[in-house]
C-alpha cells in the first residue's frame, strides 16, 4: 500500500467522511473555546454543563426531538441555576457547580435506568462520531458557525474580559453580560460537540487544546490559532488511528490530544520542562 492510498482509504466511506466533517467542526469550536476557559479558570465549568446535559438528551430522546433542543435547555438551565447559587449565597463558585451538575446529572442517570431500552447511555456519554446521519451533521455544522461566529464577532470584549475584568468594565462593557453570553456559548458548544465526542469526552476538548496552546505562547491570538490547529490535528489524526487500529474514534481524537499536550509539557520553548531543566543547570 502506497502513502496515497493510506491517506486516502479511510475517506472513501461515506460514514467516514461523516465522522471527518462532524469530528473537524466539534473539535474547532471546542479548541477556540477552550481558550477562554483556560485563561479565566473555568475549566469546571466546562465539565459541569457537559455533564447536566444528560437529563435533556434522554428527554429528547424519548420525546422524538433532536436532542440539541433538550441539550441545550438543560445547558442553559445549568448556567442559570449555577449563577442564581452563587448570586443568592455565600457557596463558591466551585461548590455551587459541584451542587449543580451532580443533581442534573443523576437526574439524567435516572431518566436513563427508567428507560433502558430507549435510550443507549453508552451512545451519550462516549458518542458515535462514525454513525452520524446528515441530519446530524447538518446540525453539528450550523451551531458550530454559530458560535464560532459570536467568539471571533466578540473576540476584543472577551478577551479584555478574560485577562482584566476591573478594566472592561471600567471601558462600559457590561461584564456580567458577557459572562452570561460566554456561559451559554459554552452550553451551544456542548451540544456542538456531543454528537460527536459524547458527554464525557467533550470535557477533554474544551480543556487540552487551550491548556497545550497556553504552554506555548503568551500572545492570546497566536494561542487561539495554535488551539484551532491543534484541534483539527487531532481529529483527523483521531480519525486515521481509529480506522487502522480499530479502536475508538472519540477516545483516539483525545488521546491525540493529550499526545500533543505532552509533547508540549517537554518541549513549550518556556514552560517546558526541557526548557525548565536548562534554565536551572544555567543558574
């Protein structure tokens, strides 16, 4: 077998192609995303809207809706219940997103055991990027340009709003605003990406790929290109292992991944651990 044929031979599948499409759109979205979630500290916060999803995709399921629409009311609902926690006690914000996804996702458990025949857990928590239909990717595909839309639209206020929130406001952004709207482009990107990763692994791709690109640069532009690319990377490389080696599509696209990332932790030019070691021997 040829390199070209080896290249090329996993995408004359049509659910191959599928699974390209749907994997790039979910992995590009998340990977920009991750940025702000990175440089702002709310990385449990992409893991607790992930997970309180599930009570509105068994709903959906067993209604005979898409499950974006039960997704992401349940996403949006977490937001909210999250923020009336932290607005109306004195829980911080860990405890109260703590409180907030472990109810919604038991909920969701629940729904779930009541009717196993239904809905497949498996098929919600781990996804099924290779057997999504058109439908399927037309949705993924149109929320992720949404999103990306808003994030690129937005991106000066958020940024300002990530790395000095006294300023922005200072400047007359309404801070709390933009709060809300990253909060519920977070929940959009959720639902962007179960369809392709499931709940749990969706956590890893709003995290690694703004965490890798972090180690690199420190200018936020080149860190949200490095993101993006390294997303996309990883999904394609995801996608050929998956295919050669039979495992996985979803968990090969994260341990892709988390390959970059390590590679990074030894290698970042400044906060790497080579680069560490020589800085210190040179002291």
């Amino acid at each position: 077998m040829n390199i070209l044929t080896w290249l090329t031979e996993p995408f004359a599948y049509g659910f191959m192609s599928n699974a390209l499409t749907v994997a790039l759109a979910a992995a590009l979205v998340c990977s920009v995303l991750s940025c702000w979630l990175v440089l702002m500290g709310w990385a449990l916060m992409g893991d607790a809207i992930s997970h309180a999803v599930l009570p509105g995709v068994a709903i959906s399921y067993l209604v005979g809706v898409p499950f974006a629409v039960g997704a992401l009311a349940f996403g949006l609902g977490a937001v909210f219940l999250i923020g009336a926690l932290r607005s109306t006690t004195s829980l911080k914000s860990d405890t109260a997103i703590g409180v907030v996804f472990t109810a919604l996702f038991a909920l969701g458990l629940a729904i779930v055991s009541k009717t196993p025949s239904e809905v497949d857990l498996g098929h919600i928590l781990f996804g099924n990027v290779l057997g999504v239909t058109m439908p399927d990717l037309v949705q993924v595909c149109v929320l992720a340009v949404l999103t990306l839309s808003v994030l690129l639209y937005l991106r000066k206020d958020l940024m300002l709003l990530a790395f000095d929130k006294v300023h922005a406001h200072a400047l007359g952004i309404n801070t709390r605003a933009l709060n809300f709207l990253l909060l519920g482009l977070l929940a959009l990107t959720v639902v962007t990406s179960l369809q392709a990763m499931g709940i749990i692994l969706v956590v890893a791709m709003l995290i690694i790929p703004g965490a890798t690109a972090f180690l690199w640069t420190r200018s936020f532009g080149r860190m949200l290109m490095l993101a993006a690319g390294l997303g996309v990377a990883s999904a394609v490389c995801g996608l050929y292992v998956s295919y050669y080696l039979d495992v996985s599509a979803s968990a090969a696209i994260v341990l892709a991944q988390a390959s970059f990332f390590a590679v990074t932790y030894l290698a970042a030019p400044e906060q790497g651990m080579i680069a560490r070691a020589r800085l210190r021997g040179a002291a």
